[in-house]
C-alpha cells in the first residue's frame, strides 16, 4: 500500500482578504445598522449598511463606466460623511485606488499629491473645488472632478469639468458582483502629511486593510462590536479615519460621520442625537469639547470610551474625562505608515485595584501593541535593542503586516533597517521607552529632542507637565542653540488667563520635572503653529527661535 507524500501546505480555501467583502457582510448581517451623517447641506442623514451597499455598486458601475481600471487612482477631498464612505468602496471594489488627499495641507502640497498620485478622476465636497480653483490647469492627469452634493445645491465653480455626484450614480445600476482581486493588490493611498520636504506616499493592500480592522476591532484593541455606537472624529481623509471606516462595517457597529462639524457645539448635537459610545481623534478636538461641555454645563452619558491619538495625551485631559465625565480615555499610536493603529492602552478590569496616577499613567502611555506588530526600541549608537525597563530610551523601529515596506513611488531605504537577526524594521523617528509589560511610551520625536550637555529633555514630557498648570490651553517645547549646553528648552504657552506669568508657571514645574529640565524662557502666543493633521509644526518655531539665546 502507498501512502505517499507528507501533506506539507494547509488545506484551507484559498479565500482572499477584499476591502468589499466589508461592505457585503455589514449589508448581509447587520442590514438595518445605520450610518448617520451631517450633511454640509445642513441635515443630517441616516441610511442603512444594505442602503450604503446599492449606492456603493452605483459608483462602481458609473467609474467603470468612466473608463477606470484596476491600479487607476482616483482621489477624494471631503469630510466625514457617507458619500465618502461610498468612496471607500465604490473605488477599492473594483480594484481602483482611494487615494485620500488632505485639504489642510498648502495648496502646493496638495497640487504634488495628486500629480505624484497621478489621479484621474477627484471626488470632492463642495466646500473644497476653491482648493483646486487656482492649481487645475497644472493637474494633467485629472479627466473630471466629481462634487458630492445634491444637484439641486450644485455650486457655480471656474472649473469646467465638473460631474455632479447624485446625477452621476442615479444613472447607473445597482447591480454588481465585485472582481476577484488579488489580495495583495493596492486599496488604497495616504501621503504624510509632509513636515519636511514633500508628503510621502504610503500604498495600501487589500489584505493589509482587512487584517488592520481584524486586529483594530478586538476587545484589547477599540473593542467594537454590533453594540458600538462609533464616531471618528479623526477625519477619513487622514489614515482613513484610523480604519473605523473598515472596522465599523466588519463588526455590524452604527457608524456615525461628523461631516465638517468638528466644533464642540456641533459635536455635542450630533453624540446627543446618535447616543455615541466610543470617539476617536486627537486631543484638541477633545479639550474643545470639553470646554463646549464646561460653558454650557452638559454632559455626554453616552461616551464610555474616547480614542486618543496623533499626540501625547496629557494627564489634564485624562483626568478631566474619567472625574467630570465618567468617560476611559484609550490611548493610541499609530502612524500613517502603521495603516495606523499600531499600539492601544485598552481598560483592563485590574485597573480598578489601581489608585488613580497608577491608572493614569498607563493612559498618558501609547498602550501594547497590536496582535501582529512588533516593537522594539534600538541604541542610537549600537544599534542594538535595549531593555524594556520603563527607562532605557531608544530609537522606535515597528514591523508587522500593516506596516509599509516601502513608500510609494520614492526610494526611502535609510527608514527600513536590518537587526542583527535579518528582520527589517521601519524605522519611525521616534523616541521611546517599554516598560516590562510592554507599554510603550514615546518620549519625542529625535528631531524634537532637546540634547542639553549631552543629556536627552523629552519636549513631550516638559510640555504635557505644563498643561497641567491652570490656566494653560496649549504648550509647546523646543531646543535652541545654547553656547555651553549645545541645547536648551524654552516654552511656549497658550494662556486662557491672560494674567497668568512666568513665575507662576517655574513654580508648578518646580517639583513636576527635574531642575535642569526647567526651561530657559516662556514665551506667552496667541496660537501655536500646527500641520495639516493638528500636530504642532516645531520647525517653523526652530527657524525662528534657533538664535533666540545667544542673541
């Protein structure tokens, strides 16, 4: 009797991992899920994951109508809302690519992006076509800009080849079995937003999407499921909205879209109005809301958990959510080049046998990582790892199957960097720290980092102890030239007291941050410089300020 070769490869159907079995699933399962919008007509609008599907197989049908094909860029300028929702799908379904394009970036970046992406057709809100107003002679690929707003609201525009959206699915059917894809093939386009030099591009995959909402949706990870009630305030034009748009659809969760209304008024309406439980963007978004809350004395009982990430949160917001508002702020990490969510700080039930600054300090962190990346922090010198004791301070490489490989269209190889064991890591420009359960903590970015006398100042660090001070809306810390100590800190503050002074401001440091932390000066501002994603552009201060002590 023969028995013969040893079955080596599982025996598993060989299913690929597609962004529109996304949509087909919430349609099939959770077909009267809402997703809720506000409109910049004004209203707000609520349809159904089944509703969502037709008129996501409309826009296929009317871009392959236009003549796309698979690996055709098609790029979208809009808000938070369910026309670009449709977008997400319409364009990945057919083996197209979403290429997100952000609206804050200058218009010299944004004239880059979409020549770099070469895009042929844009998608656009209404509000966005003055952006593309003086720059659309120069965009030789773009065949047609598609505005999506009701045809009756169509806006009058120099631009000539404008398609209204509404007009353009309604002709189409509703009708469509999605192509088979490659799983690998590329889904989708985000840049950076471009703080030095150009944007970079970072592509995609199908599969990489789909295991990026897999691992995003666990119970340790955003923990959203049917019962989720979700609401990214982080706009889809940015990461795609750190993947909800995915993630929602996937768990059958109620997803609701903020449309322009980041404002806290138009916030506190819209969660009022949904009942929202879990909100996701970055924390001046949420000191906004708060002090929205604060005026008028309301409260949002809904919101059990607030996702908070794109930068360091500091210990006032943590502890003005969880005292005031009873709400968990989940901190998260990612970066456009992490798909992003790559590390999370999740509620554990031990937390409740923690006193509060225990509690408080795993949620100032940047949380574990993710089932499937790998973090490691490396000497700068050595490059070897170093110990994950809370103290040892590295530079942070990541790796994983959401992680890009390479940028899109641009040689990058001095960010990707073999260890001693041959894995090759990204590396993030980061500074950071892992603690013994494997909280990561980013202590600055290496280019933020303050080297006084050979010794590191964490900016992040300095600036969240001085948010803690009253009075205090925004801080920001950065090195200048010093002739003894190479560098030194001054602060800059935002002050909601304008009464406020200096000395008021060394004494609370006095016992938050070692002595020689302390800075060289404050600077009280109107405002602080942010880029296109609402981080503070330090550059733009270093330039200015890199004389400023030995002037």
């Amino acid at each position: 009797m023969s028995i013969g070769k040893p079955q080596t490869s599982g025996q598993m159907m060989a299913q690929p991992l597609l962004i529109s079995d996304l949509i087909e699933y919430a349609a099939s399962h959770h077909a009267q899920q809402k997703i809720i919008s506000n409109r910049l007509e004004g209203d707000v609008h609520s349809y159904s994951y089944s509703d969502a599907l037709v008129r996501c197989k409309q826009l296929a049908n009317a871009l392959l109508a236009l003549g796309v094909e698979k690996g055709d860029r098609i790029g979208t300028l809009a808000w938070n809302g369910y026309r670009h929702f449709e977008c997400y799908y319409g364009i990945s379904g057919i083996g197209a690519i979403c290429h997100t394009i952000n609206p804050r970036l200058y218009s010299e970046q944004i004239e880059y992006i979409i020549q770099h992406a070469e895009d042929s057709y844009l998608l656009i809100d209404a509000c966005f076509l003055p952006l593309l107003e003086p720059i659309v002679d120069r965009l030789t690929s773009v065949k047609g800009i598609i505005v999506l707003i009701d045809a009756e609201q169509m806006p009058t525009s120099s631009l000539n080849n404008l398609i209204n959206y509404e007009e353009l699915i309604a002709e189409q059917d509703d009708q469509l079995i999605w192509p088979d894809l490659d799983a690998d093939s590329a889904a989708c386009l985000c840049y950076t937003s471009g703080t030095t030099g150009n944007p970079k591009g970072v592509l995609y995959s199908h599969r990489s999407t789909v295991m990026h909402a897999f691992a995003s949706r666990n119970p340790d990870a955003l923990n959203i499921s049917s019962d989720t009630v979700v609401m990214p305030v982080v706009p889809m034009y940015h990461v795609s909205a750190w993947g909800i748009p995915y993630i929602a659809p996937m768990s059958g969760a109620t997803l609701v879209l903020p449309g322009q209304g980041m404002a806290g008024k138009d916030l506190y309406s819209l969660i009022d109005f949904a009942k929202v439980d879990l909100m996701l963007g970055v924390p001046t978004v949420w000191l906004g809301l708060i002090e929205y809350l604060k005026e008028n004395n309301l409260t949002i009982p809904s919101v059990k958990t607030v996702g908070v990430g794109g930068a360091a949160s500091p210990k006032v917001l943590v502890e003005t959510l969880d005292k005031d508002y009873g709400i968990y702020l989940l901190p998260i990490w990612g970066m456009t080049e992490t798909s992003p969510l790559a590390t999370l700080g999740a509620k554990k039930n031990a937390m409740s046998e923690m006193t509060d600054d225990q509690r408080y300090d795993i949620q100032t962190s940047a949380g574990k990582p993710m089932l499937g990346i790998e973090i490691e922090i490396f000497d700068e010198n050595t490059h070897l790892p170093l110990k994950h004791d809370g103290k040892d301070r590295g530079l942070l490489r990541v790796r994983g199957p959401w992680v890009l490989s390479s940028y899109y269209k641009l040689d990058k190889a001095d960010c990707f960097i073999e260890d001693q064991q041959g894995k090759i890591w990204f590396d993030t420009g980061d500074i950071a720290t892992i603690d013994k359960d494997s909280y990561l903590r980013i202590v600055d970015r290496a280019k933020d980092v303050v080297k006084s006398g050979g010794e590191w100042i964490s900016s992040i660090d300095l600036e969240n102890a001085a948010q803690g001070c009253e009075g205090i809306t925004e801080a920001c810390v950065i090195g200048v030239k010093h002739l003894k100590w190479d560098e030194r800190p001054i602060l800059f503050v935002v002050a909601q007291d304008k009464k406020l002074e200096k000395e008021t401001i060394y004494q609370f440091l006095g016992d938050k941050v070692a002595k020689w932390w302390l800075p060289d000066d404050i600077i009280f501002v109107d405002s602080l410089p942010h880029t296109a994603t609402g981080k503070l552009q330090k550059r733009t201060l270093r330039d200015q300020y890199w004389n400023y002590l030995i002037t």
